[in-house]
C-alpha cells in the first residue's frame, strides 16, 4: 500500500508534468529509426547531435555482423553473472583486446560503466581510506565513492591547488585514491592528468581515471587520456564504457593482475548482476578492431570537432572550458534551456538539455556531441539552425 506521505511526495513532483504542459519535455522520446547521425521520432526526420556515438559505428556493418554471428551461436543472452554462467569465450577475448588496447596487465568487463565505476571506486579503499575526486564527476562516481565507506573529498573542478590542499591533510599511510573523469562528460573538457600524476605521486595515492568520454576520441588510436598525455604507466587503473564509442553496452576496469583478481572476486556489482550479452560483447570488440585499424575515423572527427567549436565561437556562444566532441552551449537559464531544446527539435535537431539539479542552474546548458561521420552539410545545417533559434529566442551571444 502506498502511504499517504509517499503519495504526498509523488504529486509534489510536477516538474515533468510541468514541462508537458509547456510543451517542451525533452526525455524518453522513441526513436524509430537510428541511422547514426540521422534518427526518425514521431515520422520526422532529425539530425543528431545527442549522441555519444562519438565514431559513428553503431550500424558500420562489420559491427552489425558481429552481433548477429554470436547472436546465432549463443542465443540472446548468458542469463547469468560473469562470475557464475555468465562468461563466454567472447567476454575473455574482449579482456584480453582491453588489457593490450590500454597497456594495462589486465582487464575485467562489467555489464554497464555505471557498473564498472559502482564496483571499482568503493572496492579499494575501504572504511579507513579516502576517495579525493574531482567535483564534477560522473554520477556513477558519486555513488561508489558513497557504498566504499571512505571518508570522500572533493577538489573544484581541475583545480590542482585544491587537490593538493586535500592530499595535505591526509595521514601518509592511508589508503587513498584519486579519481576524476579524462573527458568531463558536460562540460567537455579534459583533466590535469600530468599535474594529478605528479601529485599522487608525491602524496602515494593511486590514480583512477574515467575514460568513458575519451575511449576512441583521445590518445593514439583513441587509447584514452593517459595515452594522450604518455602517463599510461602512471595511470593505476583505467576505466572506459563500450556505450559511447564502442558502438555496444557494457564497461571495463583495466589495471593490475592483481587488481583485477581482486576486483573479480570482490566486486558486488559484477558478481550479482547478469553479464552483457554475447552480441554486446561481439559488437564492442568490432568497433574496437575498426578504430585500432582506422585512425582516419579519430582525425575525422576532431576535423569535426574543430570546425563546429569554431564557428559556434565565432558566432558569439560560450563554450567555456570544451576542448572536445562534447561541446556545451551555456545558456544558463533552465527554462530556456528547455525551450531552446525544443525550438532546435521542431527546426530538425536533437541534442540534449542539462539543467539542474544535473548543473546548477546559472549552469544550464545545451550539449551538443560530434561524430567522425557527420558530414560537413550535416554540421552547416546544425550551426545555421542554432544560430537561427538562438537570434529568435533573444539568447544569442550570451556570454
Ligand atoms: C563519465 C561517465 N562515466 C560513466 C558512465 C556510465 O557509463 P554507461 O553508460 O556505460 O553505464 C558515463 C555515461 O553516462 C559517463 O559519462
């Protein structure tokens, strides 16, 4: 029975009936047809540019063809946790791919990168450790920083002065891990890796970096942050996501031998929940021998990236930080946001609205993401329509 205080609480939260009404409610719509870079809602036809597709393989054939292959020889899913039934030869190859694509000894695949953060950033540092992680962070973060039972600091965003002011107050035999997003998933840009390095080198801690963002998009052939900055042997453990880049589900933790074996016997997330399916697995793996086999795809979507940060700056839009595909248009105001979304929708553009609680509100932001296979039409088309909505809406240059 639903008690009377829960259902107080339920009508209370009129926000998405809020934005129905107003008719700018942007979430869960049904996509019929996803082409990539093209996508069909309601009948109509729109370009995407919320996606985080950053190498444009979801439908690359070869990748399609590796799906459906293990989908023939091992049926739709293992129904059961890696630890148990749930591990195919295909899961093993991937790890071992992940461990050589990383330089790291070894890998260990989880069934989301949610998972892969919940189970690694609470299984080291224990009731008497501390997690020092940067403040915009990945939720997924968050959350295993609080099941790890460690005392959790948090830096300002990139700040290097404040990290060092919290390592400072830490007794030198603690356990204590640094970890912090390689690309920030909003705001687009990259971490201090080589001053975090020399820091936790300093103060003996380890270093978690999260490449959900960065996997195909940085570094030599798209091996992720420390691979960017050459601090690969530095990096203790390196976390990365297949659904942006890697065209799947599913995330990995690579690091130590020993930390894997750690983490494989330990981590509750990977041991009670059903692992990825065979075709998810098949399907990471072909995305991930199409990048390492074709570095044009990286260069292509930096030429892209380039280009669209370009001209939006030009035009007058703050894009603050970004240094990457992911390219936030600040319009710092929720409502707005909302509708500024909804104008782009209805001109034949998705992107996707960040509004608080997900930013503070002064923070609020249009996110738009490129892919290597937009084509030059595609980004002019989505340029011209933001700088037309922008002027109709009076938010045009508003930094
Ligand atoms: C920085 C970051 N880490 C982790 C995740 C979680 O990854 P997944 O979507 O594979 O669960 C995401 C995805 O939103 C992310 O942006």
């Amino acid at each position: 029975m639903i008690q009377q205080a829960l259902q107080d609480k339920f009508d209370a939260f009129t926000i998405p009936d809020e934005l129905k009404k107003a008719g700018v409610y942007p979430y869960f719509r049904p996509i019929q047809v996803n082409n990539d870079t093209e996508v069909v809602i309601d009948g109509k036809h729109l370009l995407m540019f919320g996606s985080n597709s950053y190498m444009g393989l979801t439908n690359h054939p070869k990748v399609k063809e590796a799906a459906t292959k293990a989908l023939e020889q091992y049926g739709s899913c293992c129904s059961g946790s890696r630890f148990l039934n749930g591990t195919s030869r295909l899961h093993i190859e991937l790890e071992e791919a992940l461990a050589d694509y990383t330089g790291k000894e070894a890998c260990l695949v989880f069934t989301t990168g949610f998972q892969a953060n919940l189970g690694t950033v609470s299984a080291f540092t224990g009731r008497s450790g501390v997690i020092i992680m940067d403040e915009y962070n990945h939720a997924s973060i968050y959350e295993g920083s609080r099941l790890s039972f460690s005392k959790v600091l948090k830096y300002s965003h990139n700040d290097m002065a404040d990290l060092e002011r919290l390592l400072k107050t830490i007794p030198e035999a603690t356990v204590k891990m640094i970890v912090f997003d390689g690309i920030f998933s909003m705001e687009g840009d990259i971490a201090n890796l080589p001053e975090i390095c020399a820091l936790a080198n300093k103060y003996q801690a380890l270093v978690m970096c999260d490449d959900a963002h960065a996997v195909g998009v940085i570094g030599d052939c798209g091996r992720g942050t420390a691979s960017h900055f050459g601090l690969t042997n530095d990096v203790d453990i390196i976390m990365g996501t297949f659904s942006k880049s890697l065209a799947s589900v599913g995330g990995y933790i690579a690091s130590t031998k020993d930390a894997i074996n750690y983490l494989k016997h330990t981590s509750r997330p990977m041991i009670f929940s059903a692992s990825i399916p065979p075709s998810g697995v098949a399907a990471a793996m072909a995305a991930l021998e199409i990048i390492r086999s074709e570095p044009e795809r990286q260069e292509r979507l930096w030429q892209n990236t380039h280009y669209v940060s370009k001209s939006l700056t030009e035009l007058g839009f703050d894009i603050n930080t970004s240094e990457t595909p992911i390219i936030p248009i600040y319009i710092r105001d929720n409502q707005l946001t909302f509708q500024f979304c909804q104008r782009l929708f209805e001109e034949g553009i998705f992107v996707n609205p960040v509004v608080s609680p997900a930013v503070p509100s002064d923070s609020s932001l249009i996110r738009l993401s490129i892919m290597a296979t937009h084509t030059q039409e595609q980004l002019n088309i989505c340029v011209g329509t933001i700088e037309k909505v922008a002027q109709e809406l009076g938010v045009f240059a508003m930094k």
